[in-house]
C-alpha cells in the first residue's frame, strides 16, 4: 500500500509540474503595441523611434491594482472598454499610455534632461529622461536612481541612472500607481505628478494628441488617420528583415 502510495505521489507531483510548465508566462502574453503620433512622424523624419522593448518593461511593471477595476473611471476617455478587456490587452493599453506620456513629455528621447529655471538661490532641478522625472522620485517612489554615480557624468549621457529607459520607465509606473491606486487620486487631475495629465492645459493637449490610436480593443473611435493594425516601427522592420530574402 505504500508503494502505491508513494507512486500516486510521485503522478500527481509530475503532473502538476507538467501543468506548470505548459501555462503560458507572463513574457508570452505581453502584444505589440500600437504606435502614436510623434512615432510614427519620428519615423517619416528619419528620427529613432520608440523601441519595443520598452513596452515590456512597462508591462512588466504593473501591479495587479493597474489591470483591475480600482483604475479610475478616466481611464474610460483613453480606452472606453477597460474594464471589460483581459489582463493582456490591458497591458498592451498601458504600454501605449506611457508610450504617449513619454512622447509629450521629451518627445521619446530618453536622453532628455531640462534645467528648470528657479527662483534666484534656489538649486535649479532637472527634469530628466522619457518621463521627465527627478532624483527626488527615488525616495519618494523607490526608483533606482544613483544621484552619487550620475553627478560626475554629463547632463544627457545615456549612462546615467536616471536616464536609463528601464529606470525611467519602472518609476514611472510607480508615481502613477501611487497616485491612482494609493492615493485614488483621478488618472487625470491638477495636482498629478505630471503636467501632461493635468486636464484643460496646454501640455494636457499635448498628451492627448498622443492618445488617438490606441490599441483596437479599447473600442475608441476616433478620427486618426493612423493604420490602426500599425505597431511600432522597430516592430515592421524586424517583421521586413524576416521577409527579405538572402
């Protein structure tokens, strides 16, 4: 009775590992995201377009908080069926919101830095990177910002911390959830962390420039001229290279 014991044992710890390995992983639900405006135009200039991997790392930062129903109901104005879409494309939504966010505020480049202008005896601050964030952010939020290591180096040298796109980006996904699922502050609102999503100001427009082609599930309907079967442009030229013959 023992042996057949330890055999069913031994199956259903076989089989449980067998259906461990077979569901799908995170990384394999993540879906290409579709491109916004100044990508699309970046491209047709000849510029470096928003890279695809960046998508991920956004994807990957968000809680489980971002892809419920304790988002705010502003998100419907961007994605009208939110709250009725899967996990999946709820990720791929937010990759294209931060997408849109990072090209309002530096234009995609994640080498920005800008010197604010400050009353006179007070430090000037910088905003930095694709989401034009601060050192301050690191201990507010927990961002891995190195203020010691990044003085030395030039204002926009890729190398620096805070300028580092993974960087940028996971603290990015930190302020917003703190101030939407933390604070249950509006996804939109005067007092947000970013001016781009204060609503009714010149920066705000901006932004929702960025926000007309979102992905098809959202059900948003729109009058953009943008294809939206689109994704980034890195995406097309990977899928060209495939194609070409050799």
């Amino acid at each position: 009775m023992r042996i057949c014991a330890s055999k069913t044992s031994l199956f259903i710890m076989s089989l449980v590992f067998f259906m461990e390995t077979a569901t799908p992983s995170h990384a394999q639900a993540i879906e290409p995201v579709p491109p916004t405006p100044i990508d699309m135009k970046k491209v047709e200039l000849g510029g470096t377009p928003w890279n695809p991997l960046w998508d991920q790392i956004i994807e990957k930062a968000l809680p489980p908080e971002m892809l419920s129903s304790q988002v705010p109901r502003g998100v419907r104005r961007f994605c009208p069926r939110f709250y009725e879409m899967g996990t999946t494309d709820k990720r791929t939504f937010w990759a294209y919101f931060f997408q849109a966010l990072a090209g309002a505020e530096a234009g995609l480049n994640p080498n920005t830095s800008v010197r604010h202008t400050e009353p006179e005896g007070v430090l000037a601050m910088r905003s930095e990177g694709l989401l034009q964030l601060s050192y301050k952010d690191q201990k507010r939020y927990g961002c891995d910002f190195n203020w010691q290591v990044d003085r030395v180096l030039k204002a926009n040298d890729p190398a620096k911390t805070i300028l580092q796109p993974k960087n940028n980006l996971e603290c990015g996904v930190k302020i917003l959830v703190n101030q939407t699922i933390v604070q249950r502050k509006p996804l939109l609102t005067r007092s947000g962390y970013w001016s781009t999503l204060q609503p009714d100001g010149p920066s705000y427009r901006v932004f929702a420039k960025q926000m007309t082609n979102p992905p098809a599930a959202c059900g948003l309907s729109t009058k953009s001229t943008i294809d939206k079967s689109a994704t980034t442009k890195s995406v097309q030229d990977d899928a060209n290279r495939d194609e070409t013959p050799k």
